[in-house]
C-alpha cells in the first residue's frame, strides 16, 4: 500500500520535522513543498495498518507537526 501524508508544521519548525520523519519506518520519500502544506511525505508499506499505525503513533508524537491529511494510493487495472 502507497500513500502521501501532507503534513502542516508549526512556523520555525520544518527543518526538524523534515530530518524527523526522514528517519521513519515506511517513509520512502519527503519533500518540503509550497501551498497551504509544508511537507509531503510519500509511504509505503503492505497494508492500511501499518499505514495508519506510521500515522497515529509516530507521526502525530512529532513535535511541530499540527495536522496531517492523507490520501492512499489507487491502483488502477
């Protein structure tokens, strides 16, 4: 499963949170982007679970994160 996570920071705190989730298991990809999110951060792993276990206990812990919004991947065939 395949999903980006757009992630808005507090004011001063981008660099931190950037090298923070970096780090994160299932992260594959983060970029710092312009618009109403400051970081985008591409996962994968083999379900919605882990998915969401990435989410609610390591990525809302991050100090300076205030929101995240998440949209998974549709495979087309």
């Amino acid at each position: 499963m395949k999903a980006f996570v757009l992630i808005k920071v507090e004011p001063g705190k981008v660099r931190s949170v950037v090298e923070e989730v970096s780090s994160m298991r299932h992260v594959k990809e983060v970029y710092c982007v312009t618009g109403p999110d400051d970081i985008i951060a591409f996962l994968e792993a083999e379900d919605a679970r882990d998915i969401s276990e990435v989410i609610l206990a390591d990525l809302h812990s991050i100090e300076g994160i205030n929101a995240t919004d998440t949209r998974l991947v549709v495979e087309l065939s």
